[in-house]
C-alpha cells in the first residue's frame, strides 16, 4: 500500500497543482510555516490572523480557518499525536488557475496546499553554544506594498542562502539597499542595547513573523523597552546580545558574525522559555 501523501492540495490527497497555476506561473500567493505540536499548530490564532491579513494585501481570498484544520487533522495522524511528536505544516495559498498574462482573473479559486515535513533536528549546542552567522552580498530591495508580506517570491532569499555551504552558519544575515538589517534567510533579528531591545523596521521590505510579534509582547515582562526602527550593521555587531527568532527554533543567540563575538548570554533562552509556554 502506498503511504500517505506528505501534502493535501484543497482537501484532497489525489489533487495536483497545473502549470497553469498563478502561484507555479507567477508566485502569485502566499505562505506560513509554523510548528505543530500534539497534531496542532503552535499560536495558530496569530497565524492564521497573519495568513488573513497577508492574503488581503495581494488580494486573495483567504480559506477559513476550519478547511486549514481539517487538513491539519488529515494530515497528523492521530499515532503521531498520542506520541507528542512536533512536526512542521507550511500552508501555501495562491491566486488559483489562469490563462496566460500577468492580470488577475476576474474571479479565481483560490488553491491551498497544507504540506507536512518532520521537525529539523537542531542540535543542542545550538541553544547551549549560539549560532554564528555570516553577511549576505545579496541585498533586499524595497516594496512597501509587499513589505511584511511572506509572499511566494523568495527568489532573493534563495539566491542568498546560496552564498555558504558552511554547516557552522546557521543563516545569513540581508541588509536592504541602504546597508540597513533587515532579518536573516530564514528568521527575524533582535538586538539589546541594555534595557532595551531592538528589531528592523519592516515598512520597505521583509517578512514580519509570528515570532517577531510575539517578541515584541513578551519584552515588556522582562522589563525591556522594545523599538522597531531602522537598524544599521554597526548597531547590530556593537549590541549586547543578538537574537534570531522564528516558528521553529524560537530564538537563538547569535554569538559570532563575521570577527564580531558575544559571549553567551540570558535573553535568547529567556525568550525561548516564555515562547514554549
């Protein structure tokens, strides 16, 4: 008997996306990733708000929260819950199917694709020892109409985590045009300059993560002053702590960037604990 399919396209295992779909033709959607625990995802209200949300800015149609939990629920079975495994579901929503040309249909059906992956096995010494990074060439162009949007088109991303082969870099470092920190590949970016802690403004371009919103709620309770504005490299390589964050790993101390070293330090693992909870 062949096994269950790692991914669910509108419900239905037999399903399959066309060439003619706007998010293969043109990434024409767009997509979340979070963590799913006992057969649920982790802070799926602030998900699912998010995928509402970045679904409105490029004006599709987002599925109700009901069709993503039934493929959720198809999808994890239940042995996996009763064992308490974590694992990963990245939900994908596109325009739906169109004829050749960049205009959007009058009217279209939305396609949503729930796909299933295990939990990556992050070595421990990554929350005992911090993660080093390196700075990526690449560099982020502005759009505020997509700004915190986590579209389809990742080309720019792709093309930087192509930069290093190196497994001692967990993730690189993207600046926008004006030299500016803007996140990593894959996760958003703190600092803490004291009482204080900082994470880029992302009104021109980047992701804005589930996260990163959760960060900037918790600060507070650590007594920590928390700003969203732009941040230059110099501030990042002279802080006190540096942070990366995401659904997946939580967050992480960074403790070397290029000839910059931070010795381990509290925040990250704080943050970490709080997020679990």
């Amino acid at each position: 008997m062949l096994a269950t399919p790692n991914y669910i396209i509108n419900g239905d295992f037999s399903q399959q996306i066309t060439p003619l779909d706007r998010g293969f033709a043109y990434g024409d959607g767009i997509f979340r990733t979070m963590l799913m625990r006992n057969g649920l995802p982790v802070d799926w209200p602030l998900h699912y708000q998010k995928l509402v949300a970045d679904c409105a800015v490029v004006g599709i149609v987002c599925p109700s929260a009901e069709l993503l939990m039934s493929d959720f629920k198809q999808l994890f079975s239940m042995d996996e819950i009763e064992e308490n495994r974590l694992g990963v579901a990245k939900i994908v929503i596109t325009r739906g199917e169109s004829y050749r040309g960049y205009k959007p249909p009058a009217i279209t059906l939305p396609t949503r694709v729930v796909i299933k992956s295990a939990m990556p096995n992050y070595a421990v010494t990554l929350v005992e020892q911090g993660v080093e990074l390196c700075i990526c060439q690449l560099r982020l162009n502005h759009q505020p109409k997509l700004a915190g949007v986590k579209h389809l088109n990742r080309l720019e991303n792709v093309l930087a985590r192509a930069e290093w082969s190196s497994d001692a870099i967990f993730d690189g470092l993207m600046l926008d045009q004006s030299g500016c920190v803007i996140e990593g590949t894959m996760c958003n970016v703190f600092i803490r300059q004291g009482q204080q802690i900082i994470t880029p403004d992302l009104s021109m371009c980047g992701v804005a993560g589930v996260t990163r919103q959760r960060i900037i709620g918790l600060a507070p309770s650590l007594g920590l002053q928390v700003k969203v504005e732009t941040l230059t490299l110099e501030q990042l390589l002279s802080a006190d702590e540096v942070v990366i964050c995401n659904s997946l790993i939580g967050a992480l101390q960074v403790t070397k960037i290029a000839d910059q070293r931070w010795q381990n330090q509290l925040l990250a693992n704080t943050l970490r604990a709080l997020l679990l909870q």
